[in-house]
C-alpha cells in the first residue's frame, strides 16, 4: 500500500479523504495546509504543515 498526502483539510480535503479511504488502495499520512496549525489533526490525521514544509 502506498502513502498519500492530500493538500487541503477544509471540505474538498474532507471529501477526498472519503474516497481515498474507500478504495483502500492507500495509505493516507496526513494532510497539507496553509491555514490549519502543523500537528494538529483534522478527520483523525495530522496537519503536516504547509506546502512550504514539503522537501
């Protein structure tokens, strides 16, 4: 099972996470946001931080 990131933890975030999670294809790691505080979390996973915290 691969890893995943979804950029964005408002509603369109929260809709992709239900999909992604239903075809159970892959792992979701957490999501990237720019306007959601890093470590908090959002429908049970952590806020990674913003795209500027990517590598």
């Amino acid at each position: 099972m691969e890893n995943i990131v979804i950029f964005g933890a408002s509603g369109h975030g929260s809709v992709v996470l239900d999909c992604i999670e239903k075809e159970s294809r892959y792992k979701v790691v957490g999501f990237i946001d720019s306007t959601k505080k890093k470590g908090s979390k959002q429908n049970g996973y952590e806020i990674l931080g913003t795209e500027y915290d990517l590598p």
